[in-house]
C-alpha cells in the first residue's frame, strides 16, 4: 500500500498573502459595479414612492376623502334641471359635502361626467368620498326628468288628448283640448297663423287638428300640454319640407289644404293606397265634384260605422263632404309624412285614367276596389255592402 503524500504546505509569505487579497477584491469590486446602479436607483425609487405617497396622502385627505368619515347623517341634494356643474361644485361646497368645489369640477370634467350628471334629488353624507358623490349624481335619484310618447297617425286632437291623460302626461283633456279647439296661443307658428287668417277657423271643431305631427317624442315629466303641442307643431314644420311647398304651389294649393287632404287619404286607405286614394280625389276636385267621402262625415257626427245611413250623409257641417264640393273646412286627424306626400303626388295613371270612385272591399285588411265610372262604383258597393253590415255587427257598432 502507497503511502499518500502530504499536501504541500502554504506558502503564508506577505508577498502571497497580497496577491490573494488583491484577487479577492478583484471579484468584489466588479460585482458591486454592476449592482450600484440598480441599488442607487431602488433607493431613489423608496424616497421618490415615499414622497408620491405621503404627498398623495394629503391631498386625498384634503381634496378627495370624506369630508367627515363616519358621519352618516343625510343631507338633501338637489341639482335642478339645466344646472351647470360649476353650479352643481358651488351648492355641494356650501352644504359643505365636499372639500373644494374646483377639484370636483375638474373631476368631473377630466372623468367625462360633466354632462352625465342628471337632474334630481339626491340624498348624501359627509362620509361619501368624492367619487361616491360623483358617481350618485350621474345615475340618478330614480325619477326620470324625460319621457317618451308617440301619436300615432291618424289620431285626432281628441284621441291624443286622451292618450296623454291615460298616460299620466297631462291631468285632464280640458286643457289641451282647449288650447287646440282655439289655436290662438299657437299663432307665432306661420301655419297657424295663416289658419286663423283664413276666416273660417271658427268653423273647425279644432284649429289645430292636423298640425300635430305624429312621431315619438321625448318630453320632459313637467311639460305643460302647451309644451307637449310646440313641440308636435315643431314637427309639422320639419316634414312639410320645402319641396312640399314648392310643390304646393304647383298644384296651387295652400300648406292648410294639402294637410286636409292627406288627413282624408290617411283615414280612407292603408299606405299602399294613399296615392290611388289621392288620385281620385284629385279627380273629382278638378271634375268640380264632391268628394263623398265618409271619413268627413265620420268625424264631423262622431259616428264608427262602415256602413253609413242616408241620415248619417245628410248632417249639416261645413265636413260633410257630400254635401259642400271642395275640401272639407279644415284637417280631420293628424296625417303621416306618407300621406302628406301622396297629397302632393297622386298616382299619375291614376290621375290620367280618371278613376272617380273607391270603397273597401275588406273592413279587417282596409283592401280597396277602385271604380271609373258610377255604374262600376255602384256594382261593387253592392257586392261589399254586406261586409260593411257584419263588420259593424261584429263591432257591436
């Protein structure tokens, strides 16, 4: 068996000695090159966060925290309708409910809520923080400030009066009614104007009837029934375009006749036939004949059935238009854009095939059967005429 050789012993002279503490330090210095930068940058990061953070702190707790935590006592708030927000800052630093009113405008502003905040009342504490309070008041206090309602075409003065009560927009009809039956209040509008102009506005059931356009319309929860009727009228304005006018003149109508007119085409026909319905009445017009149309009659006596007597046709109203040739006195419902566009534009074969008569041919789908001559027209009411009777039986009419 060797024997194993010692190891050599160290050489501990000051040379050696030196040499390994020079090594040594060789290695520490190159690692702390490389990490100084990184330890002198998280240490400016402590203080800068320390800084932001104590910085922050007290302008939270100046500007942003609750004005009185822990104090739930309820304060009544109340941003009016149109208010604007530097209103809004001013009332919420004087019901001392936030800090500063100049750093919840801005906010409000940098936040986008500016313009959501919403009319009501609210009810805040003290302890809400700023953004609670902002928040709050862009949702709402649950009592909407708009509604909508929708007048459907064809309606009369009369039915809109009592669809606005039914739905809780106005408390009674009277009013409304009033206001429309007279007009007066409305003359600022030309069309009105020029209805009261005409001489025989006392003569209509409704100076108004016609003018209220019907369409969806938002409207305030406090709008007043005039409120509710300029903006209907407002309306008006906007479908009767220019080229209407224009086209008016052509025809050498006046805006009121051209809305009579499609008053009567919208309660004679469905959309598909309101040019053929126009047509015809076009014809007659310029034929010198009466129009004979039942839908005057009707909402001169009030009467809903299909089938008419010869006492419902011989009722004494500037409506009747058995009657008195030309149009009726005045509109008979509110007519849609569609047959204000008819009126102007009548089906031109129509027109050039002089067709002089219609009646309906189905009460359930409004279908209609056009005529040239009497002797057709009287043929085909003798077909439908007993459809007439079962569907007013049917109506209990």
């Amino acid at each position: 068996m060797k024997k194993r050789k010692d190891p050599q012993p160290r050489d501990y002279t000051e040379e050696s000695l030196r040499k390994e503490r020079e090594y040594g330090l060789y290695w520490y210095s190159w690692l702390w090159h490389i990490l100084r930068p990184f330890a002198m940058a998280l240490c400016v990061l402590v203080v800068v966060a320390g800084v932001v953070m104590t910085g922050w702190n007290w302008v939270d707790r100046h500007f942003f925290a609750p004005v009185a935590e822990g104090d739930e006592t309820p304060v009544a708030f109340t941003v009016d309708s149109g208010s604007s927000l530097t209103k809004v800052a001013n009332n919420l630093e004087a019901q001392g409910l936030i800090h500063n009113r100049t750093v919840f405008k801005y906010y409000a502003d940098f936040l986008g809520y500016g313009q959501k905040i919403q009319a009501g009342d609210y009810t805040i504490t003290k302890a809400m923080a700023l953004p609670e309070i902002v928040e709050l008041l862009t949702t709402g206090d649950g009592k909407p400030i708009t509604r909508n309602i929708t007048v459907i075409p064809g309606w009369t003065i009369e039915d809109i009066a009592n669809y606005l009560t039914q739905q809780k927009v106005v408390a009674s009809p009277d009013e409304f009614l009033s206001l429309c039956r007279s007009g007066r209040d409305f003359s600022a509008y030309y069309y009105i104007a020029d209805v009261l102009a005409t001489g025989n506005a006392s003569s209509r059931l409704y100076v108004l009837e016609g003018y209220l356009a019907p369409d969806t319309y938002e409207i305030y929860t406090d709008a007043t029934a005039s409120d509710i009727i300029k903006k209907l009228l407002s309306q008006t304005e906007a479908v009767f375009k220019t080229e209407y006018h224009d086209r008016a003149d052509e025809l050498g109508m006046t805006m009121d006749q051209v809305i009579t007119l499609a008053s009567m085409i919208e309660k004679e026909a469905k959309t598909a036939d309101f040019a053929k319905v126009s047509a015809v009445f076009h014809n007659r017009l310029d034929a010198g004949m009466t129009l004979g149309s039942d839908v005057t009659v009707k909402y001169a006596s009030g009467v809903r059935r299909m089938a008419l007597t010869n006492e419902d046709l011989s009722i004494n109203s500037p409506y009747n238009t058995y009657q008195n040739k030309g149009l009726p006195v005045g509109p008979i419902c509110s007519p849609s854009a569609a047959a204000i566009q008819a009126a102007l534009y009548p089906d031109e074969e129509f027109v050039r095939d002089q067709y002089l008569y219609f009646c309906s041919k189905d009460p359930n789908t409004g279908e209609l059967h056009f005529s040239r001559t009497l002797e057709e027209h009287n043929l085909a009411v003798s077909i439908y005429a007993p459809l007439w009777q079962a569907y007013d039986q049917e109506q209990g009419l």
